[in-house]
C-alpha cells in the first residue's frame, strides 16, 4: 500500500513533440504529489507538485493532471526539448508527515532531435 | 548560496573496509535523510533524522550507521556489513512542515 508505480519505464519521445509519464499510488493518505527531474550524476530537484484540493497544475510546460478516484496522476511535458532529456520521479506522501515521501521507480526520458 | 553538499564525489573502497560520507547543509533545515540509488532504479530511503540527536531507521538500513550530533550535519557510515555497497548515494534536507526535499549532488561509491 506504500508503493507508487510508475509508467513508462523509459521513454524516447521527438523534439517538440508532448512527454507523458504516468503514476499510481494505493494509499488514501496520500496527498501531496511531487515530480522530481534528475540529470545523469546529478541530485534529484523539484519539477513541480500538486496536492488534490486540484485537478490539474501547469507551470509553463510542464502539467500535473490528477484523477483523485482512480489514484493516478501523470505528468505531461508540452513542446519537449533536448534539454528535457533526463530521468523524472513521481512521489506522494501525505501532507502533514513531510518524512514518508514515497518515491516512484522513475522514467528515462530523452527527446531526440 | 544555500544548500547541500555532498563530499567526496567519487569514493572508492576495498571490501571490508567501513567508509563514511559527508553531508552538509546551510538551509537550516530540521530534516535530512539518506537515499541509495541503484542504475534504473528509484530512491530507497536509508535514514532520516527530523531534529538533532534523533534518526529512524528507512527502509533499507541495514550495513549502513547515521549520526545527527549537529544540525547541518548528517554523516552516513557504509559498513562492511552492508553485502552490496556500491550505489550512487544521495542526501537531501527539508524544512520543518514542509514536503518539498533538497537534494545534494550525490557521492558515488564503487567497492573494489
């Protein structure tokens, strides 16, 4: 019940062209959902988060849509570029216990000319 | 600037031998934590500490020690028990209420 999926695993997607990765998560506590972009040999940094009083979060081209019902919520890259090319991590935790983030597996995302 | 560093970089290490890696922050942060990260895997949580003095155990503790005698500071000890040590390790901080983590840029350590 703590686990979070994570869809695709790796992901190859054209210069402009829209990057959707995809997560699930089972436990009802849940309820602050980040995405962490990590770079080759880097440290994992916030991309952008949303909680579920909303459905959907947009900061420039980046998008958090969020189905509370069925447990899932995705991340959609608009216009992807080259430099987008990295891993990217789901996570949840619930709000008020900032020390039970729970990490998803990842997915290697690379946008290619 | 602040943030977390993490030191050394590249850390290479003979079997049996204990290794300790060095994690700074100036974020005045109340929590830290340790993570392992295997190539196409996620973050495992190794330990955390929410205040000084005090740290819990993650979910995959063992072979690995912690202390938190300060509050920027948070060492992680490699032991000779740990089977499989070799491992892109990562540090972060949060501050107290919120959920965001900072994370450091990660030492690398190869068992030889």
């Amino acid at each position: 019940q703590q686990q979070v999926k994570q869809s695709p695993q790796s992901l190859i997607v054209q210069k402009g062209g829209i990057s959707i990765i995809n997560c699930a998560y089972e436990n009802t506590a849940f309820d602050y959902f980040p995405w962490y972009q990590q770079f080759p040999g880097k440290g994992p940094a916030l991309l952008i988060a949303i909680r579920p009083d909303v459905s959907e979060k947009k900061e420039g081209r980046f998008t958090i849509s969020f189905n509370k019902s069925a447990k899932q919520f995705s991340l959609h890259i608009m216009d992807s570029q080259p430099g987008d090319s990295a891993t990217y991590f789901c996570a949840a935790s619930p709000l008020d216990l900032y020390d039970k983030v729970i990490f998803g597996p990842g997915t290697s995302l690379s946008v290619i000319p | 600037d602040g943030g977390i560093t993490q030191s050394p970089k590249y850390l290479f290490r003979k079997e049996g031998q204990n290794v300790t890696l060095s994690c700074e922050q100036n974020l005045n942060h109340d929590a830290m934590y340790w993570y392992r990260q295997d190539p196409g895997q996620g973050l495992r949580l190794i330990y955390y500490s929410q205040i000084v003095n005090d740290f819990q155990k993650g979910d995959i503790a063992e072979g690995y020690s912690v202390s938190r005698e300060k509050k920027e500071s948070f060492p992680l000890t490699v032991t000779s028990a740990q089977k499989n040590p070799t491992a892109f390790y990562l540090c972060a901080s949060s501050g107290s209420g919120d959920n965001e983590q900072f994370f450091g840029p990660g030492t690398r350590l190869t068992v030889l």
